[in-house]
C-alpha cells in the first residue's frame, strides 16, 4: 500500500512570495495515496531533513515527494535522508516549485495553482516508483572503433594516446576512407593519403 508524504518547502521567501506554500500542502492532503503533507521554510536544512525523517517513521510513510527546488540541486540530498530513515532512495520524487514556478511566474494565484500542479504529477510518479538499487559491473578497459575513416583513426589515436589499447575495424581492404580518395586539400594542398 502507498502511504506517500508531501514536504513544501519555502526556501525562505524564494518560493513562498510567489506560491501559497501553506496551500499547497493542504491540497497536497487530499490528493491519492498522500497519508502525510506539510510546508517547512528551508527542508534541506539539517532540521528540515530531520522532519523529513522523524514523518516517516511517525506516519510510517513509503513514499517522498519534497517540492521544493530543482532534483539537480537536492536530490542526491533527500535521497541520502530516505536512505538514512530506512527507505529506498530511489521511492522519491520532487516538484520543482522554484526554478519552474515561483521564479518564473508573478501571479501568486496562478502560480500557486502551477505549483498543485507539479506536486500533484509528483505525486502520481512517486506512486508508481519501485525500488531500484544501483550495482558495480567490471570493464574492460578496451576500445572498439569502427571505421578507419579520417575520424576512426583519429579516435583511434586519441584513445590509444590516452593509454588504452584499441582496435580498428575497417569493411575495406585499406584505411583513410573518402579522405584517401583525394588528391589535395584546401588551404595548404597538402597529399590527402
Ligand atoms: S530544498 Fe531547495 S528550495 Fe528548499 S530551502 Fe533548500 S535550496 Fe531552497
């Protein structure tokens, strides 16, 4: 069963001189599968990860949307507070309430609808997430190029040059492709071959 908690955060006034934060999180309580909604000022302050993570446990809550700022700035922050409360990191999801609503829109009404919006595309998404955990594979550390064309052998040169060994396959009896073709080029008329 999905018990989904929806955290609004204000980034001070970044967020909440534009968007209704307060309602937000109330609309946010009737939305499916939510069981938990609230608005803090700053959530990825360590207080703030604190409430993300004390809710959990109190409201015993499996899945996250925090709609705060951009993921590219936060997420791997509120997927190590998932992690830490026991809950797979990859069960969250975030509304960016920021970049893409209150810094990008004046109406506070419509922004504030904007931003129900988002939360509420979060929290479907968050909803149909499964646990995902992440593995390390060994390489081998061998390049495949196909094609001796002028770009196949310089690829090839750069990553032998980088020091590591590389093979290059050309369906021709000889390498150089259309380059070898020609006779000279512009500006310096060098030979082509
Ligand atoms: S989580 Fe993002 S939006 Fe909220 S206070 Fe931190 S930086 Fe601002």
């Amino acid at each position: 069963m999905r018990r989904v908690g929806v955290f609004v955060c204000h980034c001070g006034t970044n967020i909440s001189a534009t968007v209704d934060v307060e309602k937000v999180a109330e609309a946010a309580k009737s939305m499916p599968n939510v069981v938990f909604a609230m608005d803090y000022k700053y959530m990825c302050s360590e207080p703030g990860q604190g409430v993300v993570r004390d809710a959990i446990k109190e409201h015993n809550l499996n899945r996250i949307v925090v709609a705060s700022c951009s993921p590219r700035m936060h997420e791997p922050t509120f997927q190590k507070t998932l992690d830490s409360a026991g809950l797979n990191p990859y069960l969250l999801e975030m509304a960016n309430l920021r970049e893409q609503c209150s810094w990008v829109h004046t109406d506070k009404e419509k922004a504030t609808q904007k931003a129900i919006d988002l939360v509420r595309m979060a929290v479907a998404k968050v909803s149909r997430n499964y646990e995902l955990f992440t593995s390390t594979i060994p390489i081998t550390k061998r390049a495949l190029v196909i094609g001796g064309g002028i770009a196949g052998m310089q690829a090839a040169l750069d990553i032998a040059d980088s020091g590591y060994q590389v093979t290059l396959v050309e369906r021709e009896a000889t390498i150089g492709g259309k380059m070898a073709m020609l006779d000279k080029t512009f500006p310096t008329l060098d030979c082509s071959a």
